[in-house]
C-alpha cells in the first residue's frame, strides 16, 4: 500500500466507498422496502441465491429428496442480493440479519422461521434424522460444522472480497487473508489425509457446509484463486471436493437459486424436480469452473 489510512476518532459511513458491493452495505440493519415473500406449495420455503451459503441448504434439501424425504419438498424462490431484496420487509421477517439464505419452515400448524446456513442444515437435518452421521460421531461433525461458519468469513468477506471485489488491490490484506485461506486448507487436507469424510466414515452436513466453500474453491470455481492459492497442492481436499462433486443431488443443488456461469447449469427458481432440465440432471461432473 502506498498510502497509510489514519482512522478517524468517529467513523462514519461513506456510501462511495467503492468495491462491488458498495451499493447494499451498509451500517443500520431493517427493512429498506416494503416486499412481500412468495408462499409456494410445498413443506419449505427456502428464500436464497446460489452463493456457497446458499448452495448449502439446497444440496441438503437435494440430498433429503434423494433418500425418499418427501417432506422436505420445497419451493426455492431467488433473492437477488446485488438488487437489496434482502432488504424487503418481507425478506427481513424471515431473517432480520438481511442475509441468504433464510428458510420458512411450514409442515406444522405454524410457519417457523430459520436462518444462519448452518442452522439451516442443523435444523433440517435433525428433522429427517439425515446426514448427522453416528452418535457417536455427533460431536466431530458439530465441530466441523461450526468450524465451518467461523472459518469461511475469513476466505469470504476476507480474501475473496479483498481479492475480487475491493476497488483496488492491496498487498497487505490480500496477503494477510491469503495466508489464512491456505492455513484452513491445511487444516482440511490434513483431516482429510486421515478420513474419507470430514467428520469420519460418514458423509454428513459438515461436508456439505464446507464443500460449498472449500470444495468449490479447490474445483476452481470460487474468486478464480485457484493458481493464485495453489489449491491442486491440497490433494486430499481435492480428491475429497471431486468425490462429492459427483453426486446428482449436488449437482441439482448447486444450479439452484444460480445466476451466474453456464446457462444450463442455472435454474433460477426451483418449485418441482421437474425443473432441472434431464439432460443436466444426468450429468455428474461439468468440466472446468463453470
């Protein structure tokens, strides 16, 4: 950096301050707007975008339908966060946090709200009795679970905004993030040099929760950082992101709610199975980073 900020006594909000998402931050929380939420017919309303927070709750609600849950049937309606529409009044109702994904609950008497992506996945995991792994197991994937949502704000917020999205590139945060994302991928990589999966033998939501991020980053499919991180040097994360990034309800639940890369690989709104294109359905693992 060649200039050195001196902060001020009181720190003000100054909405020109550039970088992509400059134009939705902000340091008040509320609603902005008034907007309804649609209300579809299914069990779940899940509200989201397809970022890897979103991509989370989606794949385990793909995941819960593949083994015969017909209770997590859900209607998955888009909220575009570039736009503010978590900022409705509709939107903060479900979570007055303003951030994706957020998840209205229906199969009872009355509708529960849930957000946090991972108590999503804690939420709806219980419920089915899926993907928590053994009993005995149960506090290692809880660990990696919460490890998950207090590590990936430093790859996400941290070098993925410094390096991707800030108005200008500086060396010290760039470098400062990038060293903590390749100390988790360690972290991972050597866990994963001992077991098939994060939390042991079993595939759980502790790797659907981090597959979403890591996974998708080691695949090249996050911030483009892939060179610049030397992610094929972390093999075992790398066979462990392949292996989940085969099957079909991963692949559905990562076009949904999705608006960016190949057309085909978007499905913007989700409210039957019969919204993935077959042809797409059948694939189990697009090339490249898509």
């Amino acid at each position: 950096m060649t200039d050195t900020y001196q902060p001020p006594k009181v720190w003000t909000w100054d909405i020109e301050s550039g970088g992509t998402f400059s134009g939705i931050n902000r340091p008040v929380a509320g609603a902005t707007h008034d907007k309804a939420l649609p209300v579809g017919k299914h069990p779940m309303q899940l509200y989201s975008q397809g970022t890897p927070n979103g991509v989370k709750v989606t794949v385990l609600l793909e995941e819960l339908l593949a083994l015969g849950h017909s209770g997590a049937e859900y209607d998955a309606w888009l909220i575009r966060i570039g736009d503010g529409e978590q900022f409705g009044s509709g939107f903060v109702a479900v979570n007055p946090n303003s951030k994706i994904p957020a998840l209205l609950d229906c199969s009872g008497d009355t509708p529960v709200r849930v957000f946090e992506s991972g108590a999503i996945l804690l939420h709806l995991a219980q419920k089915f009795d899926a993907f928590l792994g053994s009993v005995e197991r149960r506090p290692e994937m809880l660990s990696w679970l919460f490890w998950q949502m207090g590590s990936a704000p430093y790859l996400g917020g941290g070098f993925g905004h410094f390096y991707a999205y800030a108005p200008e590139k500086w060396q010290y945060p760039i470098n400062r993030y990038a060293m903590e994302a390749k100390r988790q991928l360690d972290v991972l990589d050597r866990r994963l040099a001992e077991v098939p999966f994060i939390a042991g033998e079993d595939y759980t939501i502790a790797d659907m929760a981090i597959w979403a991020w890591y996974g998708q980053l080691a695949l090249g499919r996050l911030y483009s950082a892939g060179e610049f991180l030397d992610v094929e040097s972390y093999r075992h994360v790398l066979d462990w992101a392949k292996k989940i990034d085969k099957r079909p309800a991963v692949l559905r639940g990562r076009m949904v709610n999705r608006t960016s890369g190949s057309p085909s690989l978007q499905l913007h709104e989700r409210h039957d199975a019969a919204d993935f294109d077959t042809r797409t359905q059948d694939k189990l693992h697009p090339e490249g980073a898509s």
